[in-house]
C-alpha cells in the first residue's frame, strides 16, 4: 500500500472521527480501510481523490457511513430488558409516552419496543427510531424482514405481528404506525424530539463505536435532555463506569438499566451510582457446569457459580471479590471468555491495566480455539463477533 494510500485512510479516519465521533484505533482501521477502497472503486477515483472529497460531498460521505456501519441486530435481542421494560419500566409511566430507539439499525428494535408497548396496552405511545445509516433507515421504513432475521418473534408474536409478502415477513401496520423513522447522527445533531418530551432512550451497541471523549459528551447531553427519572437502556458490553455520573445503575428483574439522576416516583429495586460494568441479563450455561451431586456435604463452587458470585460482588460494589470469584471461574474453566472477559473489566476497573490486558488477551484467545457451536452456548447472551470487537477495544485501549 502507497505512502498516499495510507495517509488517505488516516484522513479518512480522522474524518469518520470529527463527523460521527468513531474510534480511530486498529479494530475500526481495518473495516474503514476495507470499506474506502470499495467505495472508492465504486466511484472510480483513487483512493486520495476519493477521500479529499468526502468532507464537501454529503453523497460521498453517506455512501462510506453506510459502508462502514455494522447493522447487527435482532428482535428481542435482550430479552430480560425487554422484560423489564414491559413489567417495571412502562407501568410506572403514563401512556402515551414516547421512546427513542436511537442507532435503531434495521428496525427490529423498534418494532420490538413496539410489540411490547402493544402488549401492555400502552395506548397512543409511539417509538421514533433513528440511525446514521441510509441503508438502515431504507431497511427500517421497508419493516420487510427475511426468515433469519425474525428468530428472535415466538410463533405467537410472528402470527400476531408479521405477514408475508414476497416471501418475506412484513410488520403489520398497525405497528409500523407507531413508529417514525428519522435520520440521526448521535454525536452532531440535537435530539429528534423536543427535551422533557421522552421518557425511555434505548442506545444498544452503538457507544462501543465511539471515542471515550465523545461518549462522555453524548451522555451529558442524554442527561440534560431526557424527562425527569428517563431510563436508559444501553448494549451488554456498554458501560458508564468511570465515564457518567449522571445515571444511576437500576436493577430490573434480571436486567440491568440506567435512570437520570433525579429519577422519582418509579420502584428501583437495587439503585446506586454506576459502578460497575453493564453484564449480559440472560442467563447460558457455562461449559464446566457440572450437575450439583445429591450428597449433602459442602463442594466446591462451579466455574459457572464463580461467576455468579463475580457478578454479585460487582453489584455491591465490591471489586476485590469480584476479582477473586472472577480469578477461580477462570482457573476451573480457562476454555470460556466471558470469565476473562469479566475479570478483565474488573481488574480494569480496579486501575490495573497490565493484569486487564493480560485477561483480555486470554478472552481472545479463548474464543479462538471454541468450536463456533459449542460456543455460542457459553457467551451469556454476546455475540461472537461483538465480543471479538469488544475485546480489540480493551486490547487497543489497555495498550
Ligand atoms: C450494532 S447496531 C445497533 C443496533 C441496535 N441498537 C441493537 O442494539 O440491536 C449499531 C448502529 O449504530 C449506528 N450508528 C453508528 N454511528 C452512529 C451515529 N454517530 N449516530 C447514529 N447512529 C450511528 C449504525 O449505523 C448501526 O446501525
């Protein structure tokens, strides 16, 4: 690759950076780089020329957003937050409400929220879903789903909500209705409705994108605009530890939200500061599960109950026998990730980033030798991919 070539992709880096607020580090630099050379063929320039123009041509730089984003999605995608949004959250406020599904992708999540404001009977209340992309704003008018992208809808909800077209799944319009979809860029344009006027901000796996700078930005912003006690609801591996104080970590059922500050009036079961970070709600088993032996003598915890307890001490605060829970789960089970990866952001929490790094990297290398099935039981509720994006963010970050 040209010495022109190279300096190109790093403008262009720097570019996506000021404009959407995107990392610069390696794990964004190789898909960028993939995606500006094939927009660049496309527009039959080379790459410098291609690049030079992005920053006065608006088709230009439409074209490589929708490039470069990942629309990785899914109905339900975490089901205990939308439990706890059908059972605590959405009782406690009056219908009709309003509920930005921001970076909403394809749409299944809004449709989602949707569904489930149907369910309650939430009457009136209505979902505006945004995102950066065209394509996925295209994709989220369309509401035209394949047969893999409806996994998530039991047959019940698929007779309920969906109807074929075309050999496609097509929400009904009575849920399209409720929600509007808009353009939205999260880092530069005001919110698309007016302050006080939304109670309930979904922001799912898109802060993972962003600079630590840009997040903090982003989240006084959500802090300053949401209604009073606003709940946020924000991706697995995304957490406000160290970067807001705005919100407070709420625990809903097996869910984990955030809520502004000054929330009152709605039961919040186990409210403190954040402090911990945000863990997958489902619940999968690990693979040293053992079955529990009848005899009634005491036996040493399983990987999967050290994990338990992992987590149990982050939600009281206490790092130190988070680490150590986190430390035994790994020694019985070195073969999973999702122990390293939680000792690793406890230790990262506890300002030790070498010994971070160090669990990072055996997260990594745990998810490399897994068979891809076998796996995917064991990942609590991620996605391989969106761990392996995680993991090159702590790995490039703890560096
Ligand atoms: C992984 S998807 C998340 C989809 C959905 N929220 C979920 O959790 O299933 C990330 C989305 O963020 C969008 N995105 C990235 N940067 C953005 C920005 N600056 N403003 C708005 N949306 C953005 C991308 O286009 C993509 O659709």
């Amino acid at each position: 690759m040209s010495d022109g070539h190279q300096d190109a992709l790093a403008d262009a880096a720097r570019l996506l950076s000021r404009r959407v607020g995107f990392h610069t580090d390696p794990s964004v630099r190789g898909r960028l780089s993939h995606s500006v050379t094939a927009a660049a063929k496309a527009h039959h320039l080379p790459v410098p020329d291609y690049v030079a123009a992005l920053d006065r041509d608006p088709a230009a730089l439409q074209d490589l957003l929708d490039r470069v984003t990942v629309q990785e999605t899914a109905f339900f995608r975490d089901p205990a937050q939308f439990a706890a949004l059908a059972e605590q959250v959405l009782p406690s406020l009056p219908a009709p409400t309003r509920i930005w599904s921001a970076a909403c992708a394809n749409g299944q999540e809004a449709y989602t929220i949707a569904m489930v404001l149907d369910e309650v009977g939430h009457g009136g209340s209505t979902v505006v879903a945004t995102d950066i992309s065209s394509q996925a704003l295209d994709r989220t008018r369309q509401a035209r789903y394949s047969s893999k992208e409806i996994r998530g809808l039991s047959a019940e909800r698929r007779e309920r909500y969906l109807s074929a077209v075309d050999g496609k799944f097509e929400i009904v319009p009575a849920m399209r209705e409720r929600v509007d979809v808009a353009r939205h860029n999260l880092i530069a344009d005001p919110p698309p409705v007016p302050a006080g006027s939304c109670s309930i901000v979904f922001c799912r796996n898109v802060l993972i994108y962003f600079s630590h700078d840009e997040v903090v930005k982003l989240l006084d912003r959500l802090a300053d605009w949401m209604a009073p006690g606003g709940w946020l609801f924000l991706g697995y591996s995304e957490t406000l530890w160290q970067v807001s104080d705005r919100f407070d970590l709420v625990r809903c059922g097996e869910a984990f939200l955030y809520r502004r500050h000054d929330g009152t009036g709605v039961p919040a079961p186990q409210r403190r500061r954040p402090a911990a970070p945000a863990r997958p709600a489902t619940k999968r088993p690990l693979t040293a599960r053992r079955p529990s032996p009848p005899a009634a003598a005491p036996t040493p915890p399983t990987a999967v109950e050290l994990l338990a307890a992992g987590e149990a001490a982050i939600q009281a605060g206490d790092n130190a026998t988070a680490i150590t829970a986190f430390r035994k789960c790994t020694y019985l089970d070195p073969d999973q990730p999702v122990g390293h990866l939680y000792l690793g952001l406890a230790l990262e929490a506890s300002g030790d980033g070498t010994a971070a790094r160090r669990a990072f990297a055996a997260a990594k290398r745990a998810l490399e030798i897994g068979e891809t099935g076998v796996l995917e039981s064991t990942l609590e509720g991620y996605h391989p991919d969106e761990l392996v994006r995680l993991l090159d963010l702590k790995l490039a970050a703890e560096r």
